[in-house]
C-alpha cells in the first residue's frame, strides 16, 4: 500500500494539529532525533547489559525535501538530528543502518533545516526551525502515530528545544471529561498507559536520544576537551567563541542575555515561559544519552552524561558483547527537587564572567548553573550509555566516530550504531514502560 501523505500530498493539501489551547499550521521545514530512556526500576550501574543484534526488515529512509515512495505506510518517525557545521549527509551510514536493522514501520527522516552555519545563529531559533521541519514531516504523512528523536553533538540541544515547541499536554493532563463514560474511559487509558504527559507534534513520543551532546554547556574544566583543561585558555575561550560560532557560543558558554536573566540552558532544564522543557522530555518513554568517556576533543564526558565531576566512575576497558567500545550502561531513575533555580549569587557571578572574566569567577558561576541543570534534568529518568574508543585505530576522533560521520574514517563507531538500532528495535516491541523512570 502507498504511503499518499508523504508521496502524493498536493499543494492545497493542510492538515492543522490541534495543540493545547490552538491550532499549530507550520511551513515546511525539518526536524530531528534523540533517545532517552526511562522506565526501569534499576537504579544500579549495570556493567554487563546484552542486548542481541537482530535482523529486520527494509525501513522507509527519507532525505530533506525528497518526495518517498513506499510500499509500506510507515507509524514511527525517526527524526536524525546533526550536530554544528554539519549536514544530513553526516547520517549516510547510521541510516542505511538503521534501514537495515529497522523495520518498515520506521520513517527515517534526516533533518537539514541546520546545516553548516545556520548552527552559528542560536540554539533557540535554530529548536524552532528543526520544530518547524518535523511537523512538515508529520502533516504530510497521515499513518504516523509515534516520534522518536536521535541528536549528535549540538544537535541534542536543537531537538531538546523543538520537543517544547512542539509539546502539547495530554487531555489527562490538561483537562476533566465531560461525563461520566468518558471519565472511566478515560481512567482505564490513564491506566494502561500509566501516562499523561502528552504529545510531541500530535504523535506518541517514544525515544529520545542524544549522542556526545553537550547538555550542560561547554564551560568549566575539561567540558571543551581540546583547550586541554588550561585555565588559561578555558579563560579566553567564552569572550572568543561569539566572533567564531555566533550566539550559540555564548549559548554554551553559559554568557548569553542580561546578568538578571538566566542563560538559555538553564531555562531549557525547566518548564518556563520559553517553553515546557522537561514536561516534553518526560513526555518520551525512553530517554538515552551516550557520552564518550575520553578523546572527545569537543565535548566532555561530563556534559554529555549529566553528571556531577564526583559521579565520574571509571568505566570497564572492556566492551559489552556485540557492541565494541560501548562499555557500560547506567539506569538513572528521577530525582525529585524543586530546582533549577537562578539564585542571586548567579546573577552576579554571571555579571562577573561577562565584564571582568578570570578563573575564579568563571569557575563559581559554572559550578553554580552546572549543579542547577543537573538538577533540571535529574528530575526525568535516564539511561546513560558510555562509550570507549582508547582501543581504537584513531581514538581522537571519537567525536565523529560515535556516530561514524564518515564510514572509511570512523567506522569505529559501528559498535555504537549497532546499540542504538538494537535498543530502538527493542524498545519497539515491548509493552509501555512509565516515563516516570
């Protein structure tokens, strides 16, 4: 069967989505892809996870702007998000990958509303763009039902801001039935679901992953990798990044608005009035990070796990079954709290870093939003994945390896698209796991 939405949809064709209190009608644009998980009741480190490859049928791979011709009518969309300078070409071998070990229920859609220096010009309207791409995607094609999201590098932060524009709270959620029958249908759905957390454009949200995304920023000790943790070099680099990569630099520094306003990634570690960030997060069944351990010259290993420096435990050098250089997989259930907060000790300490920047009051400010984030998104569960190429052929390029931008250079990397299939494959065919993980 054809799938007409995607293939044949006219241009008089519009399908408006209605999201909470209006009706949403976008231009055409793009979209991307992480995968969290949630949902498991181990709150251990687990050393020795296997998952078993699996074979699977010919899935729907769509390029931007491509017109899809299909047997099949795909329900899953899998949006593939790429990091700074970049384009979707940097997906070709994850994708023919996912192709091949994914099924046909599966449309892979690699987003390029992004590419090269459109990632100069901030996180948010760049969130907005890819936000815009996806519900181009999901108007065109009808028989879609859920979303999933995997991101490289900047482009997990992309997807974290389009999933809060493209939230919408559950009928659960935001409102009573009006009688009786529906309210025990309702409630009996509530319970089979174990779920009101909404949609992310209209569709169930169901993976969001993020591969060496650098979700607390790139300020502070090591969280650049190739400044080589030299104070002074960590010093010039957040006045600098702004001449080089434009306002998502100030963005990452953690520099970015006024010193009474909190930084962008601070705000996107909770629901605000920019948008309903963790209620989107947590909208996902399952939420991953993998996070390179070491040789990462451009993200650190902190800031792509959501962890603390004292919760960095060395990793096994061994290799999970099946899965080279994925070393060990941690389930991290929520934590309940009532930050982040922007104290007034912030405040001034960002003023400090922003007029007069010197070690130690860049280091306090960081130290300060860093323990805030963590705990913003501490309170939705994770399943945090960490990968090792220190036995690889070219282990600094384990940037690009992690998602092997390149399949002669970086295919080191194969062991950790293979993981991130499996566990995709997986996922797909057990029952609903809570999102409250």
């Amino acid at each position: 069967m054809a799938s007409p939405p995607l293939v044949h949809a006219p241009c008089y064709y519009s399908r408006t989505l209605n999201f909470g209190n209006g009706k949403y009608s976008p231009a055409f644009s793009t979209f991307c892809v992480t995968y969290w998980t949630s949902g498991m009741n181990t709150t251990g480190r687990s050393t020795s996870l296997r998952i078993q490859a699996m074979t699977t049928t010919e899935a729907n791979v769509a390029a931007p702007k491509e017109v899809l011709k299909s047997k099949y009518d795909p329900d899953h969309l899998l949006v593939l998000v790429h990091g700074i300078l970049a384009s979707p070409s940097d997906w070709t071998y994850f994708g023919d990958e996912l192709k091949r070990r994914l099924g046909s229920n599966f449309l892979i859609y690699a987003s390029s509303s992004n590419t090269y220096t459109k990632t100069f010009g901030g996180i948010d309207g760049a969130g907005k763009r890819l936000a815009d791409e996806v519900m181009e995607v999901v108007q065109r094609t009808e028989s879609l039902k859920k979303i999933s999201f995997l991101a490289h590098s900047l482009g997990g932060l992309f997807a974290r801001y389009a999933i809060a524009v493209l939230y919408s709270p559950s009928a659960l959620a935001s409102g009573q039935p009006d009688d009786l029958y529906s309210c025990e249908v309702a409630l009996r759905e509530k319970a089979a679901a174990n779920s009101s957390v909404g949609k992310i454009a209209g569709l169930e949200p169901t993976n969001f992953i993020t591969l060496a995304t650098p979700h607390l920023g790139v300020r502070g000790k090591n969280q650049l990798p190739f400044l080589l943790g030299v104070p002074l070099l960590e010093k010039l680099a957040p006045p600098i990044a702004p001449f080089f990569v434009g306002r998502t630099g100030r963005q990452l520094f953690l520099t970015d608005g006024k010193p009474n306003r909190p930084p962008l990634l601070l705000r996107m570690a909770s629901d605000c009035k920019d948008g309903k960030f963790i209620s989107a997060l947590k909208a996902f069944k399952y939420r991953t990070v993998y996070a390179n351990v070491s040789y990462d010259h451009m993200v650190g290993w902190r800031t792509s796990s959501i962890r603390r420096e004292k919760e960095l435990v060395k990793p096994p050098r061994r290799s999970l079954d099946g899965y080279k250089h994925v070393v060990d997989v941690e389930y991290c259930p929520p934590v309940s709290c009532d930050g982040p907060h922007f104290p007034l000790e912030a405040a001034k300490a960002k003023e400090a870093a922003q007029t007069t920047p010197s070690t130690q009051n860049t280091s306090e400010y960081h130290d300060i939003m860093e323990e805030e984030m963590i705990q913003g998104l501490q309170r939705v569960g994770w399943k945090k994945v960490d990968v090792s190429f220190h036995s690889a052929l070219w282990p600094f390029f384990a940037h690009n390896n992690i998602h092997v931008k390149s399949e002669w250079l970086h295919n080191a990397g194969a062991g950790v698209v293979a993981h991130v299939a499996d566990s995709l494959k997986r996922q797909e065919s057990l029952p609903y796991i809570t999102a409250n993980l």
